[in-house]
C-alpha cells in the first residue's frame, strides 16, 4: 500500500512577496487527499527528527546555530529564508518526513514524502532554500541501522543537488546521480560569495558519482531520451537496496527557475520510467517532490501530485 507524509509545518509565514511557493505543501496534501491517491489514514504526520539524526550528516555547531537563530548575517541571506521557530520546526518534520518514507519504502516498494528534497543543504550550512538534507539523513540513518548496504539518489531536479553530492563524496555506498539544467544554480564558477566568518563559499556544484547536464530550453524527447540512456546504466553500477527519487517539478515548461520546457504529459512520464526501471530490477523507492517554482502554483501542485498519483500505482 502507498503511504505518504505530510504536516501543517511544512508551511510556515513568509514575508510578502517572497519568491518561495511555501502553499504548494498544504495544497499538494489537498490534492493528494481529494483525489484519493491515499486515504487518510495513510497521510501520515512526520516525526520531528532528532538531533541525533542529523548530525549523522550535519556539523553540531550548524545544527545547534540553526536551532537557537544564532546564524550571521550571510548564512541567513544564502539559505533564502528569514529565520522563525517555525522554519525551525519545518526543517525537522521535513527530515523526519523522509524518514518516514524510506522506511515504509524498504516494506511496501514505494513511498513518499509531499516535501524533502533539500539537495542544496551541506553538513555546515544550507542554501537555496535548504537548510537540513533530508535525503542525506534519511540515507544515513539506514546504512547505520543496516538496512540497507547500498543507496541511489535519483536527482531529477532542475538544480544539480550540490550539498548531497558533497555529503556522499567519496562514499562508494551511495550513488549520487543527478540531471539538470547546464546554466542554471548551482554554478561551475560562482562569485566568491564568502561568509565572513566561516570563510565559505556558496552556489557552487560539487561533482556526483554522475552529472548530466542539460541545455537550456530541453523538451520532453530529449529529456526522456537521456534519462532512458543514463538511469539503466546508473542502476546497474550503484546496485542499490533503496533509490531516493527527487522529483522535481521545476523542469516544467512554466516553472519560474527552471528554464526548462517539459510538458505535464512529459514529467509523467519521466516519473513512470524511474519507478518502473526501478521495479523491473527490485529497488524500493522512496519519493521527495524537491523544487517547483512554477508562474501559477496550481502547476506545481498538478506536477507534484501526478507523481503521487503514479507511485501509488506501483505500490498496488
């Protein structure tokens, strides 16, 4: 059976006019819930996660800054949102919502959390609106139980997830693959935007097990015609016990930042050929909805419950 997480945290008040669709959460869990991709009783409401969870992947002193709003000036500024207990107790039920969805993928096949994805979060800092990496944790968590041997990060976000390829570098356990947008951020060569007191750079890609990038103005048969060569390819190298599948909404045609040109029909079937590849060689799933900026929120909704509504199709 399909199970998915979801929380009233995972929205939280903004300043006006702020660019991030924080109502796509409470939207997406509407969505989800009225079209009777799951019942109720299998909307689950994540567990915060602990301390001790993150710092399986995160640096005690930014997890503890984080948490007391102790971060300067410039740390605030690059994760992209104004620090509130509430963005506090986002980031640990979004965590925690992952967690939930990878341990119910191990049992049931597939999985999903309506949130995660914080690809851009790095053990000492966050940036482009993540502050913790959900998937790095989830990951951690279960290589340290023994769950699992072996993980694959499916990322089909828009933006390469620099922080998750920086957590796993080097970790011959976990496959980072990664397909995005060639000009978009993170960038191969950002300006030095340095943290005065940590010396840090921002924006930057951090390389993964592998990249494919993806020219501005990519469609639907291009798109689909890359994954086809490269997923098969990925899964067979990684030989994975779970795959985390971020599924991106950003690569749609009317996304703000994506600068991309799939159509609804394309992302469909983009997440149909994940799951399914995953299937025929026996991989769990479990599925975050990452970025979706799109022009009218409802587009972002409609992307990100398609993908619930197709994994709930192979979890039957």
């Amino acid at each position: 059976m399909f199970h998915c997480w979801s929380s009233a945290h995972y929205t939280l008040p903004l300043p006006a006019g702020h660019r991030f669709p924080i109502e796509k959460y409470a939207l997406l869990r509407d969505a989800v819930l009225a079209e009777g991709i799951v019942p109720p009783e299998r909307m689950h409401d994540p567990e915060r996660a602990t301390r001790e969870e993150l710092l399986r992947v995160h640096t005690a002193d930014y997890v503890d800054r984080f948490t007391a709003g102790r971060l300067g000036e410039t740390e605030i500024r690059r994760l992209g949102f104004p620090w509130s207990p509430q963005l506090v107790e986002r980031s640990f039920r979004a965590v925690g919502g992952t967690l939930g969805a990878t341990r119910a993928a191990l049992r049931n096949g597939v999985a999903m959390n309506l949130a995660g994805g914080t690809h851009h979060a790095f053990p000492d800092h966050g940036e482009g609106f993540c502050v913790f990496n959900d998937v790095a944790v989830a990951i951690r968590a279960l290589l340290a139980s023994s769950d699992i041997a072996r993980a694959a990060v499916i990322d089909l976000d828009v933006h390469q997830g620099n922080g998750t390829h920086a957590v796993f570098a080097g970790d011959e356990r976990v496959c980072t693959f990664s397909m995005h947008g060639e000009r978009n951020y993170p960038y191969r060569d950002a300006p030095p935007v340095t943290d005065p007191t940590g010396g840090r750079r921002y924006g930057l890609r951090v390389p993964g097990t592998r990249d494919v990038d993806l020219p501005e103005g990519c469609g639907d048969d291009e798109y689909l015609d890359t994954l086809a060569t490269e997923l098969p390819r990925v899964l067979a190298a990684a030989r994975p016990d779970l795959a985390v599948y971020l599924a991106g909404a950003d690569p749609h045609e009317g996304d703000r930042l994506g600068r991309m040109k799939l159509t609804f029909d394309g992302l469909a079937r983009r997440d149909a050929f994940v799951l399914e590849s995953c299937r025929e060689v026996g991989i769990p799933v479990a599925i975050t909805i990452a970025g979706g900026y799109g022009r009218d929120v409802r587009d972002t909704v409609r992307v990100h419950a398609t993908t619930a509504r197709i994994a709930a199709t192979f979890s039957e």
